[in-house]
C-alpha cells in the first residue's frame, strides 16, 4: 500500500507506504503497524531499484558536516588549539555560528600561535565531530589564514617578500596561510 | 458579574456553536522571517504565533548535552491580550505553561540528532480567549515542522470543558471561566499518544471517558488542518 | 576622518561592501540609500486591546496595543491623565533578543518612542482627566517586535500612533455615589499631533534611511530623529557607539525632515488618520 506518491509533500508523521512497498530510508521511520512515515516536512522520493523511500527536507537543519570546508574565525588561540568560530560553509553563512576546534597537527612543533591569530579569518576542513564537539583541521594544502589581524595591534597583516608585515605597527608575525592570501575578492564570496 | 447563561436549552453555545464543534481556525505557516520555523494559528479571537530558533549553540555553554539537543520553550502572553492589562514578565501560570507545552515537544521531536546543541521555541499569545496552551502548542508543533526538525509526528490539540453539565469542544474564554471544568489535550495522533493533559476542575470517570473522545475527535480534524496548512505553504512558495 | 571604533575582519568586510554600493546609490536589498522599505499597516486585529496595530517596515514586524485604565493623577499635574510606554523585543524576532526582563535596547526603544509621543503633543492628556486631582486615564503602550530585520524604532513609532489614533476607550463616568465606573460607551483620541522618527544611518561620509540587519550591524554610527507636522524636531537619539561628523548634521536634518514628513503621508492614508 502506498499512501503518498513520489514528490508529494508530507509532514512529520504522515504515513507514506507499508514496509512491503518500499523499505525506510532517510527520514522515515517504521512504525509498528509496519507503516513507513515521514519524520519531516518534506518530499516523497520513492528508490524502485532499492525498493527504499526517503524524504527530502523542504527546509533542511544547517548542519556542519564531516568534510565540510569551513570559513571560522579565530577567537581564542590556546597551546596546542585554537577556538574558531564557524561563519560559513562551503560559501553559504551559517544563521547561527558554530564553535569548533583546530585540532594540532600530527607532529606540531611549537604551539598554535605560530600558525593562526585571535581575529584571523580561516580556511580549515570538518575532519571529525564527537559528540557535538567539531575538530578542524588547516594542516592541508589550501588551508590556513586568508586574512590576519596583528598580535599587538589589530591591524592588517599584509603579504610581503619578508613575510606578513601589520599595515598599522610594521611587527612581522608568522601564520600558516593560504595562496590567495589578502584577495579579499575571493573573502567575500566565502563570507557569502 | 452574574454568570450568563452559556448553552441553550437546544444546546446551543454562547458564540453559536454546537457542543462538538470547534471554533473558526486558521493557520499559516512561515510567517517571522528571522526564525528557523514560523506559524500563526488562530482559534477563534486566541490568537498565537510561535516560532523556532535552532539547532543552535546553547548558552551559557555548560548547559549543553553532549548526547541530546536540549528543547527549551516560553510560553508567553502579550500585555493587551487579556481583559485586564497583563504585567510585564512572565506569571507563575506563564512558567507553568512553558514546562508542560516543552515536555510535550519533547516527547516526539529526534533531540539525540543534535548533541550539544539547543532548539528554542517561543510562543507568544497576542490574544487570548481561551485555550491558548492548546493553540499554542498546535503552532509550535508547525513551527517545528516548518524549521525542518526531524520529528515522530506532529501534535495536534483542544482543550474540552465541562459548561453547565455538558461536555463542549474548544473551550473559549467565558466558557472556562463560569464552566466546571477545563481539560486541555495534545495528542500525537500516528503514535497513538498523549503528550499533553491537565485538568483544572472536575469530571466523573465517565465523562472524563466522553471528554476525552471528544478531544481526540477535535484533534484529529485540528490534525489535518496542520497538514494542509504545510503543503499550502510550499504551494505558495512555487507558485510565488 | 574620524576614527571609528575597531570592527571584527568580517564586519569591515561587509562594511566594505555596503560602502561600495552606496557610492553607486544602491544597497544590499536594492534600495537607493534614501529610501524607506514598504510600510503596512493593519490596525485593530487584537479585539481585547483597547486600540492595536501591527506594522510591518520590510522585513520588520512591531505589535502595539493598548490597553486604559483609571489612576490617580501625577501630584504636579493633577488635571492630567497620563501615558506609559513598553517595549518588549521578543526572543521570537531576532536571535540576538533573549528571555527575560527588557535589556538596555527595550528600554531605549520604550523611552524614545514615549519622548515622540509626549514631545511630539500627540495627545491632550487634559482631555484624560475624569475627576482633576483624582481619577485620570492611564494608557499603557505596549510595543512588542515581532520580527526584527533592522530598525524597530520607526515602525514601532508608527505602530503606536495608528493604535492611538484608531483606539475605542472605554469610558468611565462619576457615578450618583462619587465612585468612578466604567461604562458601555467608548470614545476616540483626538490626536493633537502626528509625530514620526526615521533612523539614519552612517557609514564614512555617507548617509543610509532605514537600515535593515545587514547594514545596521556594520554601520559607524546612526541616530534616530522625529518630527511632527508643524516643522519641529521633536526627538534625536543617537541610538548606537560611534562617532557622527559634524560636518553631517544638515544632511542629516534635511533627509530627516523628507523622510519624516513621507512617512507621516503613509501613515495617515494607510490608517486613515485624520490631520489633527
């Protein structure tokens, strides 16, 4: 028994099909009386070959994902870690910002604020999520600062031939950055 | 004030009603931008929006679970809402109200997808007329369902009264207040449950059996209303 | 230039960005820099209120009721009734606004929205007095922001008038044993005037109305300024940190008096208000 077709709107609850039809997939669930439902408001899409059916949120949660690449910024830099705060993902801002963590690399020398700032913004990639808690990492290439902020000042840190040098002070500071370091071009569509 | 006299003799109720009728409702799905999930439901002149904010960080951050999502609710009145000016703040009855309205979301939306995390609910009554913990939570429970939380079933509810020995559906205000009893329920109906029961006066065990047909009678159409009113706002939205 | 204070890397990009459009006369929602986004006005929907009215300013909803009751008059002004302003930001409007009791914002809110009101001669408050140095009418103001995409000064402004202007008050008579009742008749408020405030705001040399979230965040400074419709200013708050350059106040003045008057035409032909 089917109970609603494929692309049909449902809401939570509402049964789509028996379990002989199709098997529950994404966003159903089985109930009792064998009835497959909804768990969300969204679209029926009905697998023939896998004989399954799932349901396409019309309005999905923002979730950060294992894989994720990431614009944080940075908020507290700590001996082996630093705090960030996930603006967006992918290019598309997050409504509510996530803390995350920059986890060390492998074999770190040294300690974190040799690679990132209090203010820096930062590309970095979802590498695992316990619990809640989302672990970054900038150790790949691609990854790092695109923007920095001064340790003593506060002002832009911009690239020379000696290294990142603040506009403001003239103190050099060391950060682990990205080519496009200081494209601010590009910042914008990351910011979204 | 002499209490009016609120059913006639061919049982009739003081707003034109019969007894298993619920009033005039409207709702609307989406309506405050700035929320994850937004609805507006009116039962009669009880007027309610309700909106969602989450999955979201909690704070103060030690308040977070790291195996659940926790569901926070308020349940809140506007001033003018009521005959006499309601303070500013929240009432003991309004922190009441929270807990119970909270409780019954709790028991149907997936918390455990989002560990660490908060889903915040607010609803605000803007009129009041009777029954606003019932159309408050019918509206929480679009809100939900328009905010994208994944969720067992939806909650439909109503609450039934005892007015001048006859058990009515959709109590409004005057009702409430001169009639015997107020037995406000919520229901997941696909699950066959009672997510939300009080009672606030006095039933024999038989009409406490009758009343609670009632209700589920009332919630099953409020049920469906719930469900049009979802698939008329994506219809909209394409068509917009 | 003055010096601003500091902003977050992604604030001034934004910044950044507005500015930029500015110089063009465009903004982020497609508006030109002086104008006001579209204005609704719905009154009387919530029937217990005494008078209500619910406003939308774009993306920005305010519910204002009203509700009247009988007190005892101010000691210096005892043939005068009186009036009392709320705001309550809702933690459904905005993920900025939490539970609780009004923070600092409300109260601002409330109390500039009360100085439009009061300063702007809005109401006869001798025309509220039921037995001078006794009884008078208290009209509570309730603003609530519902949703907040920018700017609840102007709309909530806006709300508060239509409620007053399109309020049913109960009226209360001196019975034959001298006790004030309240009877079945209600009447209007004739509103003495019609006060309006537009929010402007700055960022550098360049002048924005109406700011909605995007560029209230990130801009330098901003102010809120009301008049009535005999030419008065009759409230300016400067509403956020920051600093407004001097050399900006005419522009300032002449788009505020513009922007006012426009909304005043709106607001009255949309409620139906009669010129006082």
């Amino acid at each position: 028994m089917v109970f609603a077709q494929d692309g049909e709107i449902v809401s939570p609850g509402q049964p789509i099909c028996v379990e002989e039809e199709f098997l529950p997939g994404e966003n159903t669930k089985l109930h009792g009386d064998g009835v497959v439902a909804s768990i969300t408001y969204g679209r029926v899409r009905y697998d023939r070959r896998a004989r399954k059916v799932k349901v396409e949120p019309l309005k999905p949660v923002e979730e950060v994902r294992v894989g994720d690449t990431v614009l944080a910024e940075v908020k507290e830099v700590q001996d082996k870690i630093a705090v960030v705060e996930i603006i967006s993902v992918d290019g598309r801002p997050l409504k509510h910002p996530r803390t995350a963590f920059i986890l060390p690399a492998p074999r770190m020398r040294g300690t974190m604020d040799e690679y990132v700032g209090v203010g820096d913004l930062v590309v970095a990639v979802v590498i695992n999520i316990f619990a809640g808690v989302i672990g970054l990492t900038i150790w790949r290439q691609g990854l790092g600062a695109i923007y920095s902020l001064c340790d003593s000042c506060g002002g832009l840190l911009k690239r020379t031939q000696k290294g990142l040098v603040c506009t403001r002070c003239g103190k050099r500071e060391k950060r682990k950055i990205v080519h496009y370091y200081g494209n601010m071009a590009r910042l914008a569509s990351m910011v979204g | 004030m002499e209490k009016p006299k609120l059913i006639s003799e061919d049982g009739v109720r003081v707003d034109g009603r019969r007894l298993d009728e619920l009033r005039p409702i409207k709702m609307e799905v989406g309506v405050l931008d700035k929320s994850d999930g937004s609805a507006y439901v009116e039962f009669g002149k009880t007027k309610v929006f309700a909106a969602v904010f989450g999955p979201r960080e909690v704070h103060p951050k030690h308040l977070a679970l790291p195996e659940r999502a926790i569901l926070n609710c308020r349940y809140h009145m506007t001033s003018f809402s009521v005959e006499d000016r309601k303070p500013l703040g929240m009432t003991r009855r309004e922190v009441e109200l929270s807990k119970v309205i909270r409780e019954a979301l709790e028991s149907i939306v997936f918390l455990e997808e989002f560990p660490r995390t908060s889903i915040d609910i607010y609803v605000e009554v803007i009129q009041a007329d009777g029954g606003t913990r019932t159309t408050g939570l019918t509206a929480a429970s679009l809100a939900l369902a328009d905010a994208g939380i994944p969720m067992a079933d939806m909650i439909a509810a109503v609450a039934v009264g005892k007015v001048e020995g006859h058990l009515v559906l959709d109590v409004c205000d005057i009702e409430d207040k001169y009639g015997e009893a107020d037995l406000p329920v919520a229901m997941a109906p696909r699950l066959n449950s009672i997510v939300l029961l009080q009672l606030n006066g006095r039933l024999s065990r038989e009409e406490f059996q009758k009343a609670m047909a009632l209700a589920r009678e009332g919630i099953s159409k409020i049920y469906q209303m719930q469900r049009e009113a979802l698939k008329r706002k994506y219809s909209s939205v394409e068509e917009g | 230039m003055p010096m601003q204070p500091k902003k977050s890397l992604t604030v001034r990009i934004m910044q950044d960005k507005i500015y930029r459009l500015l110089q063009q006369g465009k903004r982020l929602d497609g508006r030109r820099p002086d104008e006001v986004r579209p204005v609704r006005i719905e009154t009387g929907l919530v029937e217990k209120a005494d008078g209500s009215a619910l406003v939308s300013m774009g993306g920005t909803k305010i519910l204002v009721g009203i509700k009247a009751e009988v007190g005892t008059p101010y000691p210096d002004r005892p043939k005068e009734g009186s009036f009392t302003v709320n705001a309550e930001l809702l933690p459904l409007a905005s993920t900025t606004f939490e539970p609780g009791p009004p923070d600092e914002r409300g109260i601002e809110l409330a109390r500039v929205v009360d100085r439009s009101l009061r300063e702007g001669g809005a109401l006869d408050l001798e025309k509220l007095c039921i037995i001078p140095g006794e009884k008078v009418y208290i009209l509570f103001i309730d603003i609530y922001v519902l949703d907040y995409d920018g700017n609840y000064y102007d709309p909530s402004l806006l709300a508060a008038v239509a409620a007053l202007a399109t309020a049913k008050i109960p009226r209360y008579e001196v019975g034959e044993d001298g006790k004030v009742e309240k009877t079945e008749e209600r009447f209007s408020l004739q509103l003495t005037a019609i006060p309006t405030t537009i929010t402007i705001g700055i960022i550098k040399e360049l002048l924005l109305v109406d700011p909605q979230i995007e560029e209230e965040n990130v801009l330098d400074v901003s102010l809120v300024v009301g008049t009535d419709e005999k030419g008065n200013i009759v409230s300016i708050q400067k509403n956020s940190p920051g600093l407004i350059p001097i050399g900006l106040m005419d522009r300032i003045t002449e788009l505020a008096y513009e922007k006012t008057e426009e909304l005043r035409r709106k607001l009255i032909e949309s409620a139906g208000i009669p010129l006082p």
